[in-house]
C-alpha cells in the first residue's frame, strides 16, 4: 500500500512544500521563508504539528469540522461505499444510493419549501449554480432581463468566478477581473465599523433599506436574487442588528426577488439551530450549504432549492449545467453519517442550551478587556473588534490588522487557532467543544489578548 511518508523532519517536508505546493490566499514568497506549520494528525478539538505540539482549534479547520476530528465512523462509511460503489454519475438520467439517501435527509432537516438539492464539491461552486440557477429561473418565467444578483460588500461566497464575484472582497475583485456582469454589492451591516452615530437598529434598518434603494435604482423587472450569510463569517464574524433581517426579508417579499441564503459557515448547528437562517428568522428561497455538511472529512456542498424554483426548472426542459463529482457517493455516505452524528449526540441542542450561553456570557466579559471594544456572538461563531479606543470605536493608526496580526501570532505561540480578519479576532469552534475547553480556549485567548496589549504599548502602537 502507498502510505505517504510523515517521518521527514520539519525543514525537509517545508522545504518540499515550499518548492511545489501553491497555497491558497498566501504569499508565497514570505512562506517560503517561514515555512509552513505542517499538521499531522488531529483528534477531538485539538492538532497536533510535525514537532508533536499540540495545538486547540478554536477555528473548526475553516469552519467546518462541526463533529470533531478522528471520528472513526466517518472513515468506516467512506470505506464501505468506496466498496461498493466509489463512483458513479448523476447525469444521463441515472442515480445512486447514497445521493437518494442524502437528498432525502437534507429535505427533512431544511425550512418548509425546501426540499431539492443541486450538488456541489463545495461552497464556491454552489454559489456558481445559484447564478445559474435564479437566472435560468426568471428566464423559465419568461422575465430573461431579470438577472441582476445583489449581494454585499465584506460578504463572503467563494473563489470561483461566480463565488468571488458575489463576495464582495475587494483585494479579490482587484485579481482576475471581478466581479462578473450584473452583480452588485450594498454596504454590509457592521455597526462597529461603519455605524457613526446611528443607534444599532437605526443602522440595521439603514443598510437593509440600500436593499430598496436598489432595487428601485435598477429596476424591478432586473433584480433576480439578493445573496447573504445569515451572519458574515470570514468578513470577520458581523452579527447584524436584530433590525437587519426582518427588513430585508421584507424589502425581497415586497419586490418579487429571490433571497439565497448562504449557510456555508452557518449551516449544520454552528448558530445554534440547524441552519443559520433558522436563527436570524428568514425563509430563503436557496440555501447554499458545504462545510458542516460532511464536517469537512469529505469534499460536498450544494445548493437547497425550494419547491416553486426546482418545480419551474424541471418544467424548462434541460438544466444545463453539472459537475462531474456532482452529489459523490463517497462524499454524500459521509455527509449522512456526519448528520447521524450531529442529530443523535444532540450537538446542535448542545450549542443552543449548555455550552452555546456558557461560552455565551463568558465571551461577553471580554469586554472589560482594555483591548476588546465589541464582542458578538451567535451560538458556536464569535468575534471582538480589538481597538485601541473603545469609545471611538477606533481602528489602529498604523493601519488595519496592526492588533490582529499580532494576536493571531500570540494565539498560535499559546498553542490556540484563532483567526484574525483585521483587528478582529473570531473563533468557530467544533461543536463538540465542552466546558472545560471553553474554559481552557479563553484563558488561551485572554492571555494572547495580554500579550498583545503589551507588545502594541512597547511599540508605541496604542496609548
Ligand atoms: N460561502 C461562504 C459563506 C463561505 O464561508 C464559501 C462560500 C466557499 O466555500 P468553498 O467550500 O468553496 O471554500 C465559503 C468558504 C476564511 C475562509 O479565511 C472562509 C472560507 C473559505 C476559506 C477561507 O475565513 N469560506
């Protein structure tokens, strides 16, 4: 059997990841000198690196290991369906087991309408479906011109084309020639950073209304789709204002335009119910899903449609458009015994009433810290905007990530994951996560606050 070989020493294995291996969102030239830190294996909630140091990650991988690491049953159903059937399509009118059985179970656990499943090997190339979809959708309805997707700037979809385009991520758009026609981006509800002098549910109700304005800008008859995370997770953990969502949900109820809501970080328990838009109160006409889908032991995502689109897209003949892996056996076999375990260890319930409100009210007080101007939190994802003047709701003179940067390293010399997006810190912690880790996480973090506080003052960086 061909192993692949983990007794290099550090240095080899950088060095050899160094010549040939493009990381993405890296700069690899700066890599290269550092080298990588090389993970070898992983178990519960904690990792563990080429030079046996252990380390928590309080970042679920990238947001995805939901259930934990080293759960042998996943392995066991990827084994078995590999036996028996490793591969097989789903195009050419033919079908198999484990997508059945998938697409089954995805349609009890989804909000009402929802009960189709396009698959996908991921989030960004749901999302690619979903402009496919809600265009071929109008155009099946006889409004072709309807086609316009109007998504957020800071909002996160993906790395395709299409993903990239709908995010609204601008060091992305200045690569590659993005975003794609007919996609346009409204101002994000983040009432730290842009708020001013409006009260949170002002704010919420201000930037919901940009929905509206347009909508009536561009005309009705050419707005097919408003995409959003139920909260913004790699835009740095926003949690809107209360205000946001019910606006929002009524500006697309008003004006006919199809909500996609992208669960790919909130799905699968991470806020506390099963989907995010559960949490926020919003009834989607799409959902996009990955990640927690298969808790990341197997590429899968895709796209949860309602009854009215996927009743109108069969009824337009072919659906153009699939990926060789759609819905994988081996993937859609670990996906549902990722769910099993999600349902029958009670991780969601776990979330939303124990450890969900002890992390809860323990990450609040982390506002006393001198560096901690906000802290939000939703279930098992959470943030704190680092400041060096809280009142002002300030950002770092020396430019934005001048805090985070540092914590993130802090964090990592503490042996803890947690990721910095400018200077706000935010954790996604495995669900599995029990107290005792809470507890060991935030002393974790609270000591590379400490850190972090006292390098920024030695370097003159805050008063
Ligand atoms: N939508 C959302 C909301 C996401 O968070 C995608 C789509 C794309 O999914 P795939 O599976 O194609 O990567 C994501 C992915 C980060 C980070 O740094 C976040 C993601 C991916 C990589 C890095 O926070 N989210």
């Amino acid at each position: 059997m061909n192993t692949i070989a983990n007794h290099l020493p550090t240095a080899e294995l950088q060095a050899l990841d160094a010549a040939h291996h493009m990381h993405p969102f890296t700069d690899g030239t700066a890599l290269a000198q550092k080298g990588a830190r090389v993970i070898t294996k992983a178990s519960g909630v904690t990792l563990t690196d080429s030079d046996g140091i252990e380390i928590m990650d309080a970042m679920a991988g990238l947001w995805c290991v939901n259930i934990g690491y080293g759960r042998a049953e996943l392995a066991q159903a990827a084994a078995a369906q590999m036996t028996q059937l490793p591969y097989y399509n789903t195009f050419f009118q033919t079908t198999h087991v484990p997508a059945i059985a998938l697409s089954k179970r995805l349609a009890e656990l989804a909000p009402a309408p929802l009960n189709h499943v396009f698959y996908a090997m991921g989030g960004s190339d749901a999302n690619d479906t979903n402009v496919r979809l809600v265009r071929h959708y109008w155009a099946a309805k006889g409004k072709p011109d309807k086609k316009v997707i109007i998504a957020r700037k800071n909002g996160y979809h993906g790395s395709t084309m299409a993903g990239a385009s709908l995010g609204g991520m601008k060091p992305m758009h200045a690569q590659g020639g993005l975003p794609i026609a007919d996609i346009v981006h409204i101002d994000q509800p983040d009432w730290w950073a842009e708020g001013g002098d409006l009260t949170p549910v002002e704010f919420g109700l201000e930037r919901a209304r940009q929905l509206e304005a347009k909508i009536h800008e561009l005309g009705e008859d050419k707005i097919a789709a408003f995409i959003a995370e139920p909260i913004q997770g790699a835009g740095g953990v926003i949690v809107p204002p209360d205000s946001y969502w019910p606006e929002i949900q009524r500006i697309c109820d008003a004006y006919d335009i199809l909500l996609i809501a992208d669960e790919v970080i909130c799905g699968f328990g991470r806020t506390g119910n099963w989907f995010g838009s559960q949490t926020m109160g919003i009834r989607p006409d799409i959902m996009t899903i990955a990640k927690g889908l298969s808790s990341g032991y197997a590429p899968i995502g895709g796209s949860l449609v309602s009854d009215k689109i996927a009743n109108t897209v069969a009824d337009a003949g072919d659906f153009n458009h699939g990926y060789t892996y759609s819905g994988h056996p081996v993937s859609c076999a670990v996906a549902l015994e990722n769910l099993r375990i999600i349902e029958e260890e009670k991780l969601i319930e776990n979330v939303r009433d124990v450890t969900g409100p002890y992390l809860a009210e323990k990450w609040a007080q982390l506002v006393d810290h001198p560096l901690v101007g906000e802290a939000k939190i939703v279930g098992f994802m959470g943030s704190i905007a680092l400041t060096p003047d809280k009142a002002a709701r300030a950002g770092f003179a020396a430019g934005s990530g001048t805090a985070g940067l540092r914590c993130r390293d802090r964090c990592f010399a503490n042996q803890l994951v947690m990721r910095h997006v400018g200077d706000r810190m935010i954790i996604s912690p495995p669900l599995i996560l029990n107290k005792s880790g809470v507890d060991k996480m935030l002393a974790r973090a609270v000591k590379s606050l400490d850190e972090t506080l006292a390098a920024l003052l030695a370097e003159g960086l805050m008063k």
